[in-house]
C-alpha cells in the first residue's frame, strides 16, 4: 500500500468514529439536581428560636446551626415571624375554614334528618287513615 492509501484508509476510519460519536444519546440528560426545599412546621421552628436563645455564647450558636443544618440568616426571619405574630396565626387560619365548613354541613345534615322524620311520621298517619299498611307484616301472604 502506498503511503496516499493508508492515509485515506485512517482519514476512513477517523470519520467513521466522529460519525458514530456524534450519534444522539438517546437518554435525556437530566438538568442540575437540587435538593428538595426543606418545610419547617411551627412547632419546630418555636423549639430551635428556644434553643438558639438559650445558647450562651456565639460558638454555641453556630455548633447548634451547623447540627440543626440552618443558617442565621433563616434564625432570624423566623424571629421576625414571632414577632408579627405569624408563627401562631397561620395553624390557625388553617384549622378555621375547616372547622367553619364542618359546622356547616353538620347543619345540613340536621335539616335533613329533620326533613326525613317528618316524612316518616306524615307516611305513618296517611297510613293508619287509610287504613293499609305500608310495609305488609307477613311477606308469606303474597304468595
């Protein structure tokens, strides 16, 4: 083989692995993975403004954050909270429209039961008049 040919034959086999490179994976790539957002209840944000309050001196402070996994930057917008009052109130605006629709269908409910009773008893009176009964009280005699 000549030189020219072995050089067209690994030119050949060069573009024939940037070809097969360049196929699409056909797998999607995820984007950039994030920890889901953390919640805190109230409870415990009310337990950890205790705590942190209560720790003498700013490297107990910081050991308690770096335990708890928080920064200080969080610390205080939950102190800024209990000062407006935020951490108490929002359990409970909860809980009210809950309580406020239970009521109301318990009322409901009532009413309709009040309804049906009254149903009943006009359905027992119609009956004695009438002198039939509504339900027979031998289901044999039909036969």
């Amino acid at each position: 083989m000549s030189k020219n040919n072995q050089d067209n034959t690994v030119t050949g086999q060069v573009s024939a692995n940037i070809q097969e490179n360049q196929i699409a994976d056909p797998e999607v790539k995820s984007k950039k993975e994030y920890s889901p957002r953390r919640h805190y209840d109230n409870a415990y944000k009310a337990r950890v403004l205790e705590v942190f309050s209560s720790c003498r001196d700013a490297n107990e402070r910081s050991a308690f954050l770096r335990k708890e996994g928080l920064y200080y930057s969080r610390i205080i917008a939950w102190k800024k909270e209990k000062a407006d009052g935020k951490l108490k109130k929002a359990k409970q605006k909860k809980t009210q429209p809950r309580i406020d629709h239970l009521t109301q269908e318990v009322m409901q409910l009532k009413k309709k039961l009040a309804q049906a009773e009254a149903i009943i008893d006009l359905q027992k009176k119609v009956s004695e008049l009438l002198g039939t009964h509504i339900l027979p009280h031998d289901n044999n005699e039909e036969i």
